[in-house]
C-alpha cells in the first residue's frame, strides 16, 4: 500500500498495522476509508475533534451511521471520497470540527484526502487534518450563531484587491502555504507568490507578518470567500 501527500510525506507499507502505527502518534488528524468510504480507523487525536460521542467505535460505520453532526454531509464525502478514489488525486478540504460535548467549540481544519493506492488501484482513501490556529473569525460565526453575525463577511470590504487576490490573502493569512494555496485555487505556486507580491505592492509591505497587522487594521480579516461561510462541516476546496 502507498499514499502520499505533497511531496511532503509519503509513505509506503505492506499492512494497515505499520500506517496506523504511524498515524497513532501523530498530533494531526488522520483516517482511513475503505473502498465503499467505510471508516477504517480514526487516530486518538481526530476522534477528540470529531464530535463522536465517547466510547462510540467508528471502525466499518459509513459516515451516515456516525451519531454525529457531520453524518448530515456524508452525501458531499462520500461523493468526494470516490472522486478522490477514481482519480488517483489528492484533494484539498475544509473540516470544520464541533466537540466538547454541551460547550460546543469549534476548530476548523485544513485537509488533504488522498487515496490508497494497493497494486496500481486505489482501494480506499487517506485523510490527514490539520489544525487552522489563526482562524479565528469562523469560529467566532459559529460560535455566535443566533446572534448578530458581524465577524464574517462574505463581500470584498475594499476595491483594492482583485477577488482572487482577496482568495490567497484569506488563506494567507490563516497561516497556509503556497503549495497549499495554490492546491486549493487549482493555480501554480508562482501564480500564487505573484499575487501576494502584487498585494504587497499595493499595501506598502514587504513581509507576510506585515500583511497580517495590515488587514487587521483595516478590518480585512473579517472578510471570507463566499464557501467559507457555510456551516458544513465538510467543504471540497476546488476551484
């Protein structure tokens, strides 16, 4: 069995046992799916954000049998899951989690599914999750649900940037990389690089932490792409 991601990691193995091995010590969240999108295995760290109750196994539940919130979404995975699995492609998703029980806190993920490949043939798919630390503004609109939702806004807030400019700015500024970014908007790295530096230009900054305080400061972060407003737990990210 084989998977990779980005480069980044890749990984082969002749058991389930050696990937869940290194699955189980890793601080992102991480699963496997079979071929029908049956969960294989959920690492100790994903069932913590996964809003699963305590005690309850997953292992060979299709995503419609989890006494959860996210089964109402197991149409969208599992049409991804396929897409993923036919393709032999990796794709990019938002993950936003609810856990902790009547608290009820919210923690958006960045996710990568990719499949898992047996033989040239994928027999199911592999997700890892990781956590969004700065993306605090989509939290706070869950979190104020019911309420007045003033920190999103689904409209560009200034004319300065050009609406895919406005795109690398959200992610950039929710700590996500180029390579990430340019998966994400189905561009190149240097498509994406180019259009930090033309907002750059624009602003007056030279670095991305300069970026940052400068959006905060002129109320930018309260800004989102339209899709990243949805309440679903499960968001493909393509272009």
């Amino acid at each position: 069995m084989h998977f990779s991601l980005d480069n980044e990691l890749e990984i082969e193995s002749k058991t389930f046992g050696a990937l869940i091995s290194f699955m189980r010590n890793s601080n992102d969240y991480w699963y496997i799916k079979d071929i029908e999108s049956r969960i294989i295995f959920i690492n100790d760290y994903g069932l913590h954000y996964s809003g699963l109750p305590k005690g309850f196994n997953p292992e060979g539940k299709l995503d419609h049998e989890c006494p959860v919130y996210w089964s109402e979404n197991a149409d969208v995975i599992q049409a991804s899951d396929k897409t993923v699995m036919a393709s032999k492609k990796t794709m990019p998703a938002l993950m936003t989690c609810i856990y902790g029980g009547r608290q009820k806190r919210v923690q958006p993920f960045m996710a990568e599914v990719t499949p898992l490949i047996e033989n040239g043939k994928s027999i199911g798919v592999v997700g890892r999750a990781k956590k969004l630390e700065m993306y605090s503004m989509y939290a706070r609109y869950h979190l104020t649900h019911g309420q007045e939702q003033t920190s999103v806004c689904q409209t560009t807030l200034t004319d300065l940037f050009t609406d895919r400019e406005f795109d690398v700015v959200f992610y950039a500024m929710h700590a996500v990389s180029t390579q990430d970014i340019a998966r994400c908007l189905a561009i190149s790295p240097d498509a994406v690089t180019q259009y930090l530096q033309s907002v750059y230009t624009k602003t007056g900054v030279n670095t991305l932490t300069q970026l940052i305080e400068y959006c905060y400061c002129h109320g930018y972060d309260k800004y989102a792409p339209f899709r990243f407003s949805s309440t679903e737990f499960y968001i493909p990210l393509v272009a």
